[in-house]
C-alpha cells in the first residue's frame, strides 16, 4: 500500500506569510510615512499626493475581472511583485512631476492586484476547507506583521540614514525576495502534490463543482451586500490609514521627528494588534457563524473611528486605546472578506467573487482617502471624519443584512445545479 504524502498545507501558509506581507504589508503600510517628504520635497498638497492610489485603481480596474483568474497563484506572485517593486524604484527617483507620480501609483496597483489579497486567498482556499478560517489567519499575520514594522523599523531607519528617496529603492528591491519563494517553495493546490484540501482522503463536494457564471453571481443579493459592505469598511480603514499622519500632524504634533516617531510607533501598534484580530476572529470564524463574527468586527471598526481625533499632545496616551481597539477590528475585517465569498459562493467560484469584489474594495479604499482629503481642505478632519465614520456603519449595516448560513447553503446548491454539478 502506498503512503499517503505528508500535508503540505501548513508550509503553504508560512509561505504565502512572508509573501504576503512583502507584497502588501511594506508597501501598502509603509507608504503613507512618504507623505509629508514629497509634500516637503516637491510642494505637492495632501489631496495631489492622496490621489495617485485612487486614479489608479480606477485606471486598473478591469485587470482583476479580465486577467487575473487566467492566472495560478504562482504565476500572479511573480507578476505582481516585479510591478510592485518598479513602482518604488520609480517612486524613489521620480521628480516633481505629477503624472509621472500618478503613472507610477497605476503600476503599483497592477502588482497589488496580481500580488495582494486574491493571489494569497485562492491560494489558502485552495489548500484549505475545514480550516480555512485559521489557515487564512496565519497569512494574514504576514500582512500585520511586515504592516506593522514596514515605518518603524524600514521606512523611517533608512529614510534617516540614507534619505527618503533612497529608502524607496530599498523597499523595492526587498519585494523581489518574494520571487525565490515563488518560484521553488509555493504550490498552487494540493493536487500538484498528490493531496487533498486539509489533508482529507478525498476532494471536498465544493472542489468538484465548476465556477459559477458571471451572470449567475451578480444575481446574488449576497454579492452585492458583501461588495458594499466591505468596500465601505474598507474605504473607512483606508481613509484613517492614509491620513493619520496628516491627523497627528494637525492635532498639534509639529516637530517633524516626534511625528515620524508617532506614526511609525501607532501604525506598528495597531499592525500588531491586527494580528490578534485575525488570529481570534479566524478561530471564531471557523466555529461560529462567519456573518456573526463578521459584523462584530465592522461593526468595532466603526466605533473607534472617533477616537483618533482625542490623540492630542496634552492626551497622547489614547493613541494607545485607539491603536488596540482599531488594529483589531481592521485586522478581522480584511480577513473575512475572502471567508465569507467562499462559504456564499464555493472556492471554485472565489477567484471570480473577488476579481470584482477587491477592485471595488480597493476603489473605496483610495477613492475614499482623496473624498476625506477635500473634505479637510473646506472644514477640517472633524467634518472629514464624520463621513468616514458613516461609511464604516454603512459597511456594518450591510453586512447585518446577509442572508443566514442556511440560505447560504440553499444559494450555493443553486449556483451549483445552475452550473451543471
């Protein structure tokens, strides 16, 4: 009798841990410490430097529906680690020209694409059913994990001792370490090694059905909640994200090196704290009902949205309160995204789910920080971030409004039969 091959599933996720947090944590986290040089270099104001994220992703917005699932893991990691790590060789030799600026933002986003959520969700999804929850959790640490140190201990250390220019060309040669990894350590399925998703004695029901029908997916209430909900929460995320520097700055944090030291020291704190968020929320997620879970976790985004404008020099300490209660919710929130379009609409059919939803996602996430930009320039953040903290509840709402796990399952089977399974 022939051995069964050892599970290669858990190797697969410290993999794609270290991959994923070069491909989004430093870059994506690590950028915004940028800012406040290219306005100091360039003269550039806060809403000419924030809209070079969202003019991209608009410009990029079909390459997710039309390209990516051609795609295998794999192949979308090398593709998108070399745009990813051309856009900061760029980024760190540009001048001052605005759309040489903005043209280096879109290929950013095309690696992003290629590299960031979908590659690593199809990839976990493909290896992993039962524990999906958990196994997605631990590559997402990557993200926290690279997220967290990607100012404090790469983007403000370098930019100190070698300029900030020269500290872009630096962070993009490190995200072609993700090609080794690639090229001779990641698998795209278990199938490729003789094995099963979590290590099983045979195929899952849901690997043996075909992708759903484009047409058949956008029928699905389910779609459209999850698409709003999350590209809300998301959008409200990436606003804070993009413009806590800008925040701290306006709060009364002027001496350049106490607010390089701020931001760095909060952003690694809540990356930190987002891994706890997806270690217990992917545990739960495992055991209890995702949308549960789920809301719970858009719903603490919202709530400590408002916090971030009490961090004051006389009250710095609440950045601290502020930096665990939000790390946490955004940490869950991006990590259930990918868990709640498999259990709706099947892993087969996740690649497409998300090639729509993550363009979207990734629209209010750069749209929404430019929209808060403006805002500031007429009233100031308080204003500003009152339309962040509705977008965070809007994305909470929606979420609540998802059809039970039953319907889920009753909606599954129909895409299913509807398919030809």
């Amino acid at each position: 009798m022939q051995e069964k091959p050892l599970f290669h599933g858990w190797w697969i996720t410290i993999y794609a841990f270290f991959t994923f947090g070069l491909a989004v944590g430093i870059p994506y986290y690590g950028m915004p410490f940028f800012y406040t040089y290219y306005t100091k270099a360039f003269g550039w104001s806060r809403s000419e430097i924030t809209l070079g994220f969202p003019i991209a992703a608009l410009v990029t917005l079909w390459v997710g529906p039309l390209l990516v699932h051609r795609f295998q893991p794999r192949q979308m990691l090398l593709i998108g680690s070399t745009c990813t790590a051309l856009a900061f060789v760029g980024f760190g030799t540009m001048g001052p020209s605005l759309l040489i600026y903005k043209a280096l933002w879109v290929l950013y986003m095309v690696g992003y694409i290629f590299s960031g959520p979908i590659a690593h969700q199809v990839l976990t999804a493909n290896w992993f059913k039962n524990q999906r929850g958990k196994a997605m959790a631990v590559v997402y640490l990557g993200v926290g994990v690279f997220g967290g140190i990607s100012s404090k201990y790469i983007a403000q250390p370098l930019t100190e001792a070698f300029g900030f220019q020269a500290a872009l060309l630096i962070i993009g040669g490190l995200l072609l370490l993700i090609w080794p990894l690639a090229l001779f350590f990641v698998k795209d399925k278990p199938g490729d090694l003789g094995l099963f998703p979590d290590g099983a004695d045979e195929a899952h029901a849901e690997t043996k059905q075909q992708p759903a029908s484009w047409e058949k997916i956008i029928r699905e209430p389910s779609f459209w909640l999850l698409l709003v909900g999350s590209a809300c929460s998301i959008g409200s995320i990436g606003s804070i994200n993009q413009h806590m520097k800008f925040i701290f700055q306006d709060q009364g944090f002027k001496d350049p090196k106490v607010l390089d030291t701020l931001f760095s020291d909060t952003l690694l704190l809540i990356l930190f704290s987002s891994i706890a968020g997806r270690i217990v929320m992917g545990y739960l997620a495992d055991r209890f009902s995702k949308k549960v879970v789920m809301s719970v976790t858009y719903l603490l985004v919202a709530g400590t949205i408002p916090l971030v404008t009490t961090v004051t020099p006389s009250s710095p300490q609440i950045v601290y309160f502020f930096a665990i209660l939000f790390g946490f919710g955004m940490g869950a929130d991006y990590m259930l995204i990918p868990l709640m379009a498999a259990e709706k609409f099947g892993v087969n059919s996740l690649a497409r789910v998300m090639a729509i939803i993550l363009p979207t996602d990734t629209i209010g996430q750069t749209w929404f920080p430019w929209i808060v930009s403006k805002m500031q320039e007429q009233g100031g953040y308080p204003m500003a971030l009152k339309f962040v903290f509705l977008l965070s509840a809007i994305g909470a709402l929606a979420i609540l409004l998802l059809p039970n796990k039953k319907a889920a399952k009753e909606s599954l089977s129909a895409l299913a039969r509807a398919t030809g399974d």
